[in-house]
C-alpha cells in the first residue's frame, strides 16, 4: 500500500522534470564556435535559391526576428555589394529608420547559452550617411547589442555597452560612424536569451538612413580570456519582470488564500473535536486519541518550531530565487516594490561613514521614520562591505528584517491564541497567517517595511490583553517608529490607556502614573532616535523639533490626491490621482470620525480588551477603503488583528471574511507589481489601468466583504451572538460523504415535490377539459 502511496508523486515528479528539461533546449558548449544562427558562411550572406522559389530575405526572417517602427522588410533587409562583373563581393544586413520624425530597427535571435559562462560578442556596422537624434533633447542611441530579458543591458540610463550613447547638442548634426565592437557579458543561470542588435530604441528613436552591418558573431570564451571588469552581467528575471502572463500568479495567489484557509479551518475543526475527545478520555484514565495532536499539546517547544519552519520556507524560497535572479549591480530593477528601491539607495548612502549629517542636503524631500532609517543605514553598512553585489546585499538584509518579523507576527498570534484554544488550534491560525500569499508577498518579495510595523502592533495588543500597559505603550511607539500605518489603530490604544487611567483613578491606583511618565520619555525617544538624520537642522537654524514633526506630518498625509494604488471606494468610482477637493476632504474627515465614535463607543461600552482587536481591524478596514491617500499595505494590519480575534471566539464569519479580504489584498497589490509594474511612471500606469472592469470589481468585492465584516461585528460585539467554528467528530471523507449524502437527498426531494406539483396541476386541467 505504501508503495502505491509513493507511485503518484514518483510520477509528477517524472512529469515536471520531463517537462523542465525539454524546455531548456541545448545550448553550444564549445569555445569559440558561433551561437547564433547566420547564412552558410556565418555572415549576413543570406542568397536567394537557385530556382529563385525562396529569396535572401526570407531566408533571412526563417532565422531573424525583426522589431521595427517601420515597414519590417524595408526596416531590415539583406543587401549586396557588387563588382564591375556584376558578381556578389559581399553582402551585409541593412537597418534603416528614414523618417524623419524617427524610427527603431532592431532584429533579433533567440539562443540557447551555457549558464554562468562567458561571452564574446563583435560586431561591425558602417553608417556613412545620415546618423542622428531626432531633437536636441533626444537621447542619442545608434548601433547597440541587446538582450531583451535583461532592460538593463547596454541601456544608456543605467550601463552603457558597447552602443553609442549622449545628447546631440545640434539639431541635424551628422554623426558618421565606422567601427568593430568587442564586448563581454556574463550569462546567469538561465538558458535561453534573446540576442539583439538595434538601431535607436523605441523610447529613443534616431534618424539612419542605412546602417550597414557585415558581421556578427557571439562566442563563448574562457573566463581566463577576458578581464573581470570588462564583462557586463546579464541580469535575467522573467518571474520579476511585469508582464501580462504574471496574471496567471495573480488568479493563482487569490485562489491559494481560500484553499488554505478551507484547509485549516477542516484541520482546526478536527483539532477542536479530538481535544475535547483527549480531555473526556484523560478524565477517564484512557488514552489519548490522536498522538501527533497530542504531542503537540504535550510540548511547548513544537508548535513554535513548526510555525518558524512554516514561515521560513516559503520566504527562505523566495528570497533566495530573486535574490539569484538579481545577482547584479542593478537589483533594484529586480525587486519591484513601492518603495524598495528609494530604501535601497538611501541604504548605500547611509552606509558610508558620517553619511548621516549630509543625508538630507543629498536626498532633499527623502522621508524616513526613525527607527525605519536606523534599520536601512544598517543595511546600508552591511552593503557596502561588497564590492561586487552590494544593492543586492543591501536588499538582502531589508528583506530579512521584513521576513523576521512575519516570523514574530505569527508566534505572537500563537501565544495569544493558545492560551484559550489550545496550542494546535493556535498553531494553525499561525500557519495560515504566515502562509497567507499577500503576508509573505509584502516580506519576501517586496520587502515592505509595514511588516515591521504589523509586529509591533500585534505584540502591543497582546500586552494590552496581558494587561501591561508599558511595554504596550512602548510596542505601540515601535510600529509608529517604523510606518504611518501604526495610526490607524491608534484610536484604540488611546482608548484602552484613557480607560486604564480612570480605572486606577478610580480604585485609587497609582498606576496612573504609568502613562504620565511613559508619554514625555516617548517624546523624548523620537527626538533621541531622529537626531542622527536631523542634525543638520541644528546648524543651519531652522529648528530641529519643527523639522522633524513636519516630515512626520507630510508622511501621514501624503500627496493630495484620492487613492494612490488600493481597489478601494475612490478608485471604484475613477478618483484614481485626481486633486482631492475640499468637499471631499470635509466628508472623508466626517465619515471616518463617526465610524471611529461608533467604534470607540461599543468599546467603551463593555470595556472588554478583546473586542479592541475586532474594533481596530474594524477600523483599518473601513478607513482603508474610504479614505484617500491609501496604498495597498495599509491594509496588513487587519489581516492578524481580526484572524487572531477569530481564533479566541471560534467565529467562522470573522474567519472567512478575512480570508475573502486577504485574497483580494494579494490580487490588488500582486496585479501591481507583477503585472503593470512598480517603476517611474507607475503612477500613471496604474492611473489608467483602474478603470480595467476586473479592478472595478475587486473593489465591489471588497465593499460587499466589509459590508459583511459590519453585519458580523455587531452580532458579536452587540446581539453577543458567535457563529461557532464547526467541530468535526467524524474523519474528513466521511464529512464530505455526508454532505454529498445530503445534497443528493435534497435534489432528490425536490424533484418529487416538482414532480407532484406538475402530476396535479394537469390531473385538474384534464378533467376540467372533459367537463
């Protein structure tokens, strides 16, 4: 039997190898031996067949692709040269862009290279007539190798290779060229490559009437044959590029949330049972009824290591993958993110030695929170210890701080809820947290520093549930230290110190002096943690107090626009980046202050500490989707806020609502980043792309998700009514056979009550006939 068991995943494993290496191709191993594909003498000597049935340029298409803003065949075109016999001397490939308003040509090649090799590439191209810019304005690119997994490769903006790059200070100044050019690159790990050579660019059109190119070669060399600092790496990133077939990830991210929130709830559900089995059976004096259930409930030590295993592997995966991918110098193209790539670069200023005081005279306007920059200049010092990779290094060390604290998320949502539920139970709600798509999306591969802050909010209301308003309070200052985000449940820890005030006021309780001694030492902590970046605000006399407060401020605010990239109720309606009116300023304002009073008062109204994680995920939520100035991770905190509140009252709407929600905050924000992209002009990309009917539905998804959070947090929280998680007592398949059991038995009723509803109506029609 078991060998059975291991025959179907022996085969799946057969199949996908199967499938791997046949898509890998065969690369050329050999040194010195041409890997593109070139007429029969390994030049452009393309020569229509003898019959003339098939002409040059048709055998050239057959091996060539052509990219062109132009008519492909006159845009790239094989063309001779002659003697006075009318005999062919030589043939070369002609790239013309002739209009005047500027084209691109470029023909490209996909080959399969050697992984991790070195390789030569030389080329020659003659342009004798008109070669130049199409504005004084326009960046000038002639004739350039490419290759088009890599957009950093010989791209002006980023490393020039090889191609002729600079501003033409002339409109309508020549530029006459004749040259070889030898380059060298390094290939990844990959195999397959697109080898191109261009003329111009689409973002930088030229005007070259005929650029002629009579050889092209790529070979692979020794790594002894060439120098280190002449070889260029390939960074290649499918996965991390935005394309539109990333779509496929999104679909697949939503529907992994529900799936393994299904899966949990039926293990939780099972857990439950056979605990309140264990409990009647220890009473007893038998024995225990499930033992890997029972030893972790009889261990302290498992249930956290499976939760850090869990929450590690799937990080641990794609931190590494990328971090492969993005084995070079320009990682930031790599890892997408809303703000991964300002971190980075502030990191590697920050490294440096004394770079604090000159940090904001170099980056004017940058904004970071204090203990945010602490945590990027020690990125930044660990960086700069590389020569070679030190961006990647750097992205490294931010991701790790992210994916640590999802690690420390999760074992607070355990300690808080096994305390009540028993160790597994908690232990799964901790699994599902840290398996959730969106949570290790944010950590691993965007590297958000709202995880942090997330951590710091759990562990605060897990001393608020303790009762330990100190290093509550502390927590709180932690995550406000790390991202605006804190605020938004900021109400609720007001509210819970202003009760634990006048409750110690009322018994006559010293504790009271707690936050009247915590507040001012909080203060004075801000300033002792932004002095580093600020400084320089003390020589030049504009105040260092006022400067810092004001950077805050202008965080939490934000540009004044809507919504920046979250599928809520603005970008419903195609608010997205408008100029917020004062209208709709004084409304917002109104609306979320009485959401907040209506919260605040169920609190207030039975002073319970476990109702604050429902009424601040609560909040989060509502302020999230109505509010402006949102980004799509201001949402985090909601997801362990309510998870956790489900946990300590078994209520499976609470549950399943936060799954709905989590699905949907992976397919809004992974739709960004994997498929139009975070880059310079993101803001505009997804400005169009909102009024896409699929993001309009997701937005009316949510709305529809929180009008049912609403519904369900006053039958908890007011009518005091909990829908209770199912306890399963039978095995799955047999749950399973019952419901289909009973979904059978109802088709089955109905169709006889169909079937007599119709037998009598015609048994009355007919005698009414013979009548």
């Amino acid at each position: 039997m078991k060998k059975k068991l291991l025959l179907l995943p022996a085969l799946l494993a057969a199949v996908f190898c199967a499938v791997f290496l046949s898509s890998c191709g065969e690369a050329v191993k050999k040194y010195n031996t041409s890997v593109v594909k070139l007429a029969e003498n390994g030049s452009f000597g393309y020569r229509t067949s003898e019959d003339g049935t098939v002409s040059a340029q048709s055998k050239f298409a057959a091996d060539w692709g052509i990219n062109a803003g132009a008519n492909l065949e006159s845009a790239a075109r094989i063309d001779f040269t002659y003697d006075g016999n009318n005999n062919i001397t030589s043939s070369y490939l002609t790239l013309a862009a002739t209009s005047t308003t500027g084209y691109y040509v470029g023909v490209y090649q996909t080959v399969d290279l050697v992984p991790n090799s070195y390789y030569q590439v030389t080329y020659e191209y003659d342009s004798s007539e008109s070669f130049k810019a199409v504005t004084t304005e326009t960046e000038f690119r002639g004739v350039f190798f490419g290759i088009e997994e890599d957009p950093t490769f010989n791209n002006p903006y980023t490393s020039p290779v090889g191609g002729k790059t600079g501003i033409v200070e002339e409109q309508g100044a020549n530029q006459t060229q004749n040259n070889t050019v030898k380059l060298f690159f390094k290939t990844g790990s990959n195999h397959t490559y697109t080898l191109s050579l261009n003329v111009g660019s689409p973002e930088n059109p030229v005007v070259a009437s005929a650029v002629k190119i009579s050889q092209f070669d790529v070979v692979r060399v020794k790594a002894s044959e060439v120098e280190k600092s002449q070889v260029h790496p390939v960074n290649y990133a499918i996965f991390g590029q935005t394309t539109e077939y990333n779509i496929i990830y999104v679909v697949l991210g939503g529907v992994g949330t529900l799936v393994l929130g299904y899966v949990i709830y039926m293990l939780r559900a099972r857990a439950y049972a056979l605990k309140a089995t264990n409990d009647k059976a220890a009473s007893e004096g038998a024995l225990l009824v499930n033992k890997r259930f029972a030893k972790i409930d009889g261990n302290k030590f498992i249930a956290p290591l499976i939760i850090i295993a869990s929450v590690l592997l799937v990080r641990g995966l794609i931190l590494g993958i990328f971090s492969g991918l993005a084995a070079g110098k320009f990682v930031q193209i790599i890892y997408y993110g809303s703000e991964i790539s300002q971190r980075i670069t502030y990191a590697y200023y920050l490294g440096h030695t004394n770079a604090f005081a000159s940090f904001f005279t170099q980056y004017e306007g940058a904004k970071l929170l204090p203990l945010e920059a602490l945590t990027v200049a020690f990125a930044g010092v660990i960086g700069n210890t590389s020569s070679t990779v030190p961006f990647l290094l750097i992205t490294v060390v931010l991701k790790l701080f992210a994916i640590l604290a999802d690690v420390g998320t999760a074992l607070v949502i355990y300690n808080i809820v096994s305390k009540k539920s028993g160790r597994v139970s908690g232990m799964l709600l901790a699994v599902l947290y840290g398996v959730l798509p969106v949570v290790f999306y944010s950590a691993a591969q965007i590297g958000a520093v709202e995880s942090i802050a997330v951590f710091f909010i759990m562990l605060s209301f897990k001393f608020i549930l303790d009762k330990k308003y100190v290093p509550a309070a502390v927590s709180f200052f932690a995550a406000a230290m790390y991202s605006p985000i804190a605020l938004l449940v900021a109400p609720f820890v007001l509210a819970y110190t202003g009760v634990y005030i006048f409750r110690s006021v009322q018994n006559r309780d010293k504790k009271w002096l707690a936050p009247a001694i915590v507040t001012p030492l909080l203060f004075l902590a801000f300033f002792a943690l932004s002095m580093p970046l600020y400084s320089h605000f003390l020589s030049d006399g504009s105040g260092l107090g006022g400067s810092m407060f004001k950077d805050y401020y202008s965080m939490i605010i934000g540009e004044n626009v809507y919504t920046v990239n979250a599928a809520n109720f603005q970008g419903l309606i195609g608010n997205n980046f408008r100029t917020v009116t004062q209208e709709s300023t004084v409304v917002t304002i109104l609306f979320v202050a009485f959401i907040a009073i209506v919260l605040l008062g169920c609190y207030l109204n039975d002073r319970s500490r476990l109702s604050l994680l429902l009424l601040a995920g609560g909040f989060v939520l509502t302020y999230w989707y109505f509010s402006n100035n949102m980004t799509i991770l201001a949402l985090l905190p909601f997801i362990p806020l309510t998870l956790t509140y489900a946990g300590l009252t078994r209520d499976k709407r609470i549950y399943f609502i936060t799954l709905l929600l989590s699905a949907m905050l992976f397919t809004n924000l992974a739709y960004y980043c994997m498929v139009t992209g975070y880059s310079e002009g993101y803001v505009s990309t997804v400005a169009g792309v909102m009024s896409v009917d699929a993001l309009r539905a997701i937005s009316v998804f949510n709305l529809v998700s929180i009008i049912l959070m609403i519904m369900s947090g006053y039958s908890v929280l007011i009518s005091k009514h909990v829908s209770e998680h199912l306890v399963l007592n039978v095995s799955y398949a047999r749950y399973t056979g019952n419901i289909l059991t009973n979904i059978g038995v109802f088709f089955t009723n109905a169709s006889r009550h169909i079937s007599a509803f119709f037998k009598a109506a015609f048994t009355k029609n007919g005698k009414s006939a013979k009548k």
